[in-house]
C-alpha cells in the first residue's frame, strides 16, 4: 500500500519535511493514510470531485490550487506521465523539499529517472510494488515540465492538459456523436462529460431543451464551460456514479471511463451505466459507447429493459437502452 510506503520513508527518516509551514499533499487518493505527516499543516490538492469530497468530509483543507505558501509538499503520483510531472514541477515551484510517491504501475521509476537528471533526489524507498523519494532543487528547476492550464488543439477544441483525450475528440466519442439521434428532445445528461465534446453534440440536435455535464475532473470541466457557451447548458463538478440531478432526464449520453488503474475495470462502466438508469425517466433512454471488449451486457440488462444495438465500429459498440428498470434509490453516501 502506498501508505504503509509513505509512513516507512517518514519515520525511518528516508524522507522529511520542514518542521513549520503548510504542506501540500498533491492527489493523494480517497482512504490513503496521511498519518505520518501532522495533520494539522497539511492542505490537501485534488481536483477528482470523489476524492476531494473525502478529504473534505474529514475536516482537512482541500482546495483546487496548491497554497501560495507551501513550505513542503507531497506529489502522489498519477498515471498520466505529463500531469505527474506538472505536479512535481508545480510542486517544486512552490519551495521546499518534494516527496515523490507513486506505484511502479503509475510510472514511478521513469518519473524518479527523469528527475536525477535535473534535481536532487534522495535514496528511494521500495515497498508495495512503488518507491517514495525526496527531491530538492531550484524553484524552476523543472519549469519546463508545468503543462498550460489549457490548451487548443489543431481542430480548434479546448482541452484540460494531462486529462483523457488532451489531444483531442476520442474515436468513442466521435462515434457516439455520429450515432446520435437527429432529435433529442428535452432533458439530457453527459455522464462523465470531459472537456465538452459529446455535449457540444448532442446540443447540435433538434428538440434539446437542457443538458447536465457531469464531469468528476476539474480542470475537464473548466475546458467544456470553455468550448460550451450555449445557455441550455448546466456544469456539475461531481462524480457521475453517485450525482443525483433536479429532475429524472429524458435521454443520457455516456462514453463511461474503464480504468481507475492500469487495468480495466468494467465495474466503472457498470456504475455508470446503473447512474444513467436511476436518473431517467421511465420512458428515456440510454445512448451508450464503449469498447468492444467491455463486458457491459450484464450490467445492461439488469438495468434496463430494452436493448437496441446500434453496430460496431473501429472497436467500439453502441447501444441505445430503454425502459430503465424500477430502481430509483438514492445512492448509499
């Protein structure tokens, strides 16, 4: 576990932080155990609305953007390789000592790599399949690796740098936009909405009255209010699995994500795809895209009565599904 890793390099002395001052602890994940450092100076960064509102629930101070006046900080390193090294680079900009923890699956080794050619960095610590290591070095030693709040691609979209689809509109989305309905009518939702591309979509199509993008991701969202300046549209910063909307929609969109690691976990999908069906009307309707190799028949038809495949293309299925089945409790909190 990434914690018992954290507590070992602490109280060994492998690693540590100024005595005084605020500490900024970079994404650390819902449940990780912060118990090595003191608590009471710890400021907590996270934009993933699930695990920013943990941190917050416990009473700790979390914000979006790191505090100005962070005497240390702790990077929990991601798995997206340029975010990872953005947050180490912010963190650094900042002053004092960084620890730098992360599992061997997140890229670890290549991060500690990259950084001996640039900083300081202290003997790490192995356990749990990661490493945890402190660097030090100038402010902007590492300058070169802070990623725009956003960018612009070739095409014209603005997208959140380090987030799915940086680059640009994935194949999964632009399938289900081209599949879509030349009429929605009434309410939509975007579950897991990104930086806006299926919603800017489905706003092209006749009849749509409103549309939710629900996006757990900050800096996503902010990319979609970016691209999106239509009036029907509304943004929830919120994790799409357990958001519970004003009104039961008429239609949701959903390109659901498959990972919360390396590996696919289709319970992620599934969770997604249980959401859409508790936030329907009992008349709407589902219109889902995911990869071929996604096992979300199941979880389909236990949510909803009526499956209407709409082909294959380039690796990925679509599916419109119907009649969503009598479940309309509140998620358990």
């Amino acid at each position: 576990m990434t914690s018992s890793r954290l507590t070992l390099a602490v109280d060994t002395g492998a690693v540590h932080l100024p005595a005084a001052g605020p500490i900024a602890v970079y994404r650390p994940p819902a449940g990780m155990d912060l118990s090595a450092l003191p608590a009471s100076r710890l400021h907590i960064v996270h934009g993933f609305a699930p695990d920013h509102a943990y941190w917050a629930a416990l009473g700790q101070s979390v914000t979006v953007e790191p505090p100005d006046d962070a005497a240390g900080a702790v990077v929990v390193v991601p798995r997206a390789k340029p975010l990872a090294r953005s947050l180490v680079a912010q963190a650094l900009a900042h002053g004092g000592p960084v620890i730098v923890d992360g599992q061997k699956t997140d890229g670890i080794d290549s991060l500690l790599r990259d950084l001996r050619a640039r900083v300081d960095v202290s003997a790490p610590v192995a356990k749990a399949h990661g490493k945890c290591a402190m660097i030090s070095g100038p402010p902007q030693a590492l300058a070169d690796w802070l990623l725009p709040e956003r960018t612009r691609t070739g095409s014209g979209w603005i997208t959140a740098p380090g987030a799915f689809s940086a680059d640009g509109p994935d194949r999964g989305s632009v399938t289900l936009g081209r599949a879509l309905p030349d009429k929605l009518s009434g309410r939509v939702a975007d579950l897991g909405a990104g930086w806006g591309y299926l919603a800017f979509q489905a706003l092209e199509r006749r009849g749509l009255t409103e549309i939710a993008l629900v996006e757990a991701e900050h800096a996503a969202l902010e990319a979609a209010r970016a691209n999106i300046g239509d009036a029907r549209a509304h943004f929830h910063w919120a994790d799409a699995t357990r958001w519970e909307g004003p009104a039961p929609f008429d239609h949701v969109i959903c390109n659901p994500p498959f990972h919360t690691s390396r590996q696919a976990d289709p319970a992620l999908g599934a969770a997604f795809i249980a959401a859409a069906a508790r936030l329907l009307k009992p008349s709407g309707t589902l219109w889902l895209v995911a990869n071929r190799h996604l096992p979300y028949e199941k979880a389909l038809e236990g949510h909803f009565a009526e499956l209407r495949p709409l082909g294959e293309e380039a690796g990925y299925k679509l599916v419109a599904a119907s009649r969503p089945r009598s479940n309309r409790s509140r998620p358990r909190r």
